[in-house]
C-alpha cells in the first residue's frame, strides 16, 4: 500500500454534490489527501467515479451531531455550500450553519477552513446573496480556526450557471436589450484555476486568517463577455442596448424565460451584478504562485467549456443544484403507500428488443432525444413550469448517454438507478404533490423484454386530486404513447445489430 504524501491532510469537504464541491474532491484525492464527504443526501454521490475512495458522513449542516462526526480528525474543511435559489431568511440560515461549523472545527482542532465567498467592492449597499456569503466568511475569519477566504467572481467552465447564462443569451437573441448593469466590470475566473488556488489552499503553511481576491488576468464589461462568447463560438457578435428600465427581477424574468437557467437561480446572479466586481489586491500571489501554464483568460476558458460541452464531458454542471419547493423524499415503498392517496398510471409491453437496447433508449431519454410521445405536450408543460419560476424543458442533461443517480433531466431528477434495468425520476416541476415515474426492463427468456413503466402522483389537498384527474384523458395518449416509441426505437435497433444472411460471413 502506497506511504501517504508528507503534505498529505485529511480534509472535510461540504458540498461535494455541487457545482465546485464535485470538481474538487478527485482533484484533492489526486494529490494525495484523505478525502470525508459530508452529504445530506449520500445516494447523490452513489455514481461518482471516486464514490469509493472518500468516507461519507450523512448529515446537514444545521445537524451538530452530524458536523461534529464529520470533522472528527479532520484537518482542513472547505466550506463549499451557499443558500443560492433558496427563499425566506436564507441569511440567518447561513450564519447559523457557519457558526455551527466553525464550533465545531475548533474543538476538533481543525488547522484551516478553506470558504469561496463572491468578489464584491467596498459598498454597504450589497445584494441579499452577496451580503449572505460575506457575513458567512467573516464567521470564519472570527472564529477560532484559521481560514482562507478565496473571493471569485464569476465561474466560467463547462455547466456552471454563469457560463450557461450568457452561453445561451448569446446563442438565442441575435440583438440583446439588457439591463444597464451589462456594462459594469466584471473578472471572470476560469474554473480550472479556482480548484487550483482550491487544492493548494490545503498546504499552505502557517496560520493565515484572511481573505483573498482571486480573478482571471481579463477585466470585462458583461456585454464584452457575451460577445467574446460568440466569437469563440464561431457566431456573429451581438448589438446590445442597455436599457435601464430592466430591473434586477425582469432580468431575471426574461433570463428565466431565454435561457434553461431558472429563475431561482438567476436572481441571485444578476442581483451580484449590479456592481462592479473586480479584484481589489493581488495578495493571493504572494501566498500561492500561479498555475506554471498561468492563468486563463476569458476566451480561453471559453474555448475550453465550449470543447467540454462539445465532447459531452461536463464534469459538474449547474442542473444538479437542489431545487427549492422540490419533493425531497424518495418515492416511498409499496407497502407504506397503505391509507395514504397514490395515483397511478402503469403501463406494461412485450418487445423482441433485446434488453440492452432497451435499457439503451431508456438511459439516453430526455435532453436532445425527447420523451417519445406528444412533444408539443411536453413542451407546453415545460412553458408552463418556466413561467411559474419552475426549471423547464430545457435544464436537458449533462451526458447525452449515461445517467447517475442524482443526475438532473429536463424538469425530472434521478432519484434512483439499476443500470440495466430501473430508471427513477423524481418530478422537479412544479405540481400540487409528489410525482415520480419509474421506467424498467425485466429479460425474457427468449431474448426479448417487458418494459414497465409506472407513474406515480402523491396528491397534495383537493388542488392535487383535481390536477391529476384532469390529465388522465391524457395519459392515453402520452403514457400508451411513450411506451410503445420507447420499445418500437430499441426494436429497431436490436434488428440493425442483428447480423443477416447478407452479412454474415460465409
């Protein structure tokens, strides 16, 4: 068994589900430290490819019991979670669960906590969200364990919610009226080199207790980004009129009614927006030298999101966020369901496809390759959802072909996976109850399958019955629909593979 590195650490990571979180715990691991996970929901991380090599603690931040577990013999915790999307007094939510971990790092003996807050100028007048994660650094850099606050402004990198946002604002409207805040400065951070100041924050020695602003080398008015987006995308750049009638919520109206970003999530966005973000000091330098190839510029963090998405690699992506007013309880067994309301609908069919394929064509569902049955349906529901500040149609998937548990699809998330036979989505949509639906292969003897297929409605008061039964006229056409194209697409396939007389060698 390989000696641990001598600057090997044992670390604590929260927010290992997220967009940051899920890029740097392999990148922790290949450098050689040992890697604890604190998960409110561990069956997310059932998929990842270093799921085996880290230690999960379930458990949530406003949970003592569970912080104070997970910070057992640890000596270096990044802080990597942030109420962004929530509602309600998410504010005094965070301090709380900072002040929680930063207790509890101190009686463990914790030697550091790494927090990611957001650049921002020296204004009492700051938005809700950014208030929110410098109150939460300062809980650090008050407590009674060192700690490196890193300051990043916007992420640029493969399916995170600032690239998706002005990836498609620039990709929809050939001509953009935007709001006037399109020409406050903003520096961009690729983030490959923010998970490198991440990873090298674990080994810096000493005791510094402080924050750091941390950029890429350009400075950039928002229009600017978007048109050097399109440069690189190969498109025309885009005329922008910044009208100042755009306010901070009909921005993030027309974003969410654009772009697949929702609602919740572009406000807190463009909010942070509104002022310019910039790097005030370059004191990071002298503490952590910059990546040997240096850092990237805007274009070339670009360039490098835009081959990502092009060869389906996205490592983390924003539609993996957690999404308020979601159901979060997994789709309870049959056997529960005794005494409570449960609507189904369950749909069976023999095919001659053979079980791969099947599996195939169910696994790739969603995104590009849509729901095989009544698109124009599934649109309207996706239009509806977006106009009530739900996620939409268009969230899409991050992998054209594999999915993992946890992984978001269109307005569905994967709540469980069988790989080869059950697929569970649990509905993110918004709906008066609880939705699931349920796709799955049993093998036949003969080489073919049965599909079943079930979706499940938990109604929630008269609102919810009323909902249901009103689609059930429907569901004729849509469930008997996407059944039969489901099998007749992995048939067709399981012929093509099928070797004929005039193929076969003789």
């Amino acid at each position: 068994m390989d000696q641990p590195h001598a600057s090997s650490r044992h670390i604590l990571v929260t927010g290992a589900t997220g967009y940051i979180g899920g890029r740097l715990v392999p990148r922790l691991l290949e450098a050689g430290h040992t890697v604890t996970v604190l998960a409110r929901s561990p069956q997310k991380l059932s998929d990842v490819p270093w799921a085996s090599e880290v230690t999960v603690v379930e458990g949530d931040l406003s949970d003592r019991e569970a912080v104070r577990r997970a910070v057992d013999g640890v000596d270096v915790v990044y802080y990597l979670v942030h109420s962004m999307g929530q509602k309600g007094d998410f504010e005094q939510a965070d301090r709380e669960a900072a002040a929680t971990m930063a207790e509890a790092s101190a009686r463990a003996g914790v030697a550091r906590i790494v927090y990611v807050g957001g650049l921002h100028p020296d204004d009492p007048d700051l938005s809700r969200h950014l208030r929110s994660r410098v109150e939460v650094g300062n809980v650090f850099l008050e407590s009674a364990v060192p700690s490196i606050v890193l300051q990043a402004g916007v992420v640029i990198g493969s399916g995170s919610t600032s690239f998706e946002m002005i990836r498609h604002l620039t990709d929809v409207l050939p001509y953009m009226p935007a709001p006037k805040w399109v020409r406050n400065k903003i520096q961009p951070i690729a983030v490959r080199d923010l998970l490198y100041y991440l990873v090298e924050a674990a080994v810096v020695p000493g005791e510094i207790n402080r924050t750091f602003d941390v950029g890429g080398p350009d400075v950039l008015r928002y229009g600017q980004m978007m048109n050097g987006y399109a440069l690189e995308a190969g498109l025309r750049q885009r005329g922008i009129a910044a009208l100042p009638v755009l306010t901070p919520w009909l921005a993030s109206q027309w974003v969410n009614l654009v772009t697949p970003v929702p609602r919740s999530l572009a406000v807190p966005i463009i909010a942070s927006l509104q002022q310019n973000c910039v790097m005030r000091e370059h004191d990071i330098d002298g503490v952590i030298p910059r990546p040997p190839e240096g850092l990237l510029t805007y274009r070339q963090s670009v360039r490098l999101a835009l081959q990502r998405v092009k060869d389906g690699e996205v490592e983390t992506s924003w539609r993996n966020a957690s999404v308020e007013g979601a159901p979060s309880d997994p789709l309870p067994s049959d056997p529960d369901w005794a005494g409570h309301t449960v609507c189904i609908d369950k749909r069976q069919q023999e095919t001659d496809a053979s079980p791969a394929e099947l599996w195939r064509v169910i696994e790739g569902i969603g995104g590009e390759n849509g729901w095989y049955s009544f698109p124009l349906a599934w649109a309207i529901r996706g239009w509806m959802d977006r106009i009530v500040g739900g996620v939409g149609l268009r969230r899409g998937r991050s992998n054209p072909a594999r999915l993992n548990t946890g992984d978001a699809l269109d307005f569905w998330r994967v709540e469980h996976i069988e790989r080869g036979r059950l697929l569970r989505l649990r509905a993110e949509m918004r709906v008066p109850g609880g939705a699931w639906l349920e796709m799955g292969v049993e093998p036949r003897g003969d080489g073919g399958s049965t599909y079943t297929q079930r979706a499940v409605f938990f109604p929630k008061g008269l609102g919810g019955r009323l909902y249901w039964y009103s689609l059930v006229p429907f569901h004729g056409v849509i469930f008997t629909g996407m059944a039969n194209r489901i099998t007749a697409a992995a048939l067709a396939q399981t012929k093509k593979d099928v070797p004929t007389d005039e193929n076969v060698p003789a």
